[in-house]
C-alpha cells in the first residue's frame, strides 16, 4: 500500500505540472494566433494608417486582457508584400506576426530563473490590403 501511494505521488505530480504547462502554452499560443490573425485583418479592412494603427492598438488590448498574456512581452512585427516603402499600401499582402513568451508555472523569479524557463510562441497571419487602401471614404 505504501509502494502503491508513493509510486503514484511520484508520477502524478509531474504528470499535473505537464498538464498545467502545456494547457498555458496553449492558451498563450491561441491568443498570439487570435491577435495576429484581427491585425491583419483590421489593418486590410481599415482606411488609412492612423485608423490602423488605432484599430491594431485595441486589437492588441484587448487579446492581452482575454488570453492573460504578459503585455510587456508582446512583439508585433508587420511587413509587407511585395516590399515597398509605405507598408501597407494598396494592393499589397500585410503580414502580421505576433511574438511572446510564456514563463512556465511555479518558477521562482530568483536569479532569472523565470526568463530562462519561458517558451517562445509567434503566430503569423496575411491579409490582402483593398486596391482603394489609403483613399479615403
């Protein structure tokens, strides 16, 4: 009996702590994918930058509050196909990436220790940005 609850302590408890980190990395990953996917579509959909831009910072805001991602770890990255100058522009593929990471449960922020233990998740998406992009309504 003793054998039994030992054996059973030993494989569960690495077994939950797996199950709670892969479930945060997935949520993490969900919502990365979720912001990149409505900025990109948001910046295609939109009229002009200033409006993209205002569109891509609510976006952003409210991805981070729903999937509790770390705000200050969130990178966005846009560019544009074909490359041009003003990105983006009319006609072209907008391609949104959205970068964080996930620091794994019950590390302790000692020496570091939380930086190192985190795992990366990006997220791309492309949208095609209207002909009449930048005219004007």
């Amino acid at each position: 009996m003793l054998e039994f609850i030992l054996v059973g302590l030993v494989l569960l408890v690495p077994l939950v702590y797996l199950v709670i980190t892969l479930g945060s990395i997935q949520g993490q990953s969900l919502g990365a994918e979720a912001g990149a996917r409505h900025i990109a579509r948001a910046i295609a959909l939109s009229s002009d930058s200033d409006e993209a831009r205002d569109r891509t910072d609510r976006i952003l805001a409210a991805v981070v509050e729903e999937y509790g991602i770390d705000d200050s770890a969130v990178e966005i990255a846009l560019h544009c196909r074909p490359a041009s100058a003003d990105c983006p522009s009319a006609g072209a593929t907008v391609v949104v990436t959205v970068r964080t990471s996930v620091s794994l449960p019950l590390v302790p922020p000692v020496l570091g220790l939380d930086r190192i233990a985190s795992v990366p998740v990006e997220a791309s998406s492309a949208q095609k940005v209207s002909r009449f992009w930048g005219v004007g309504s």
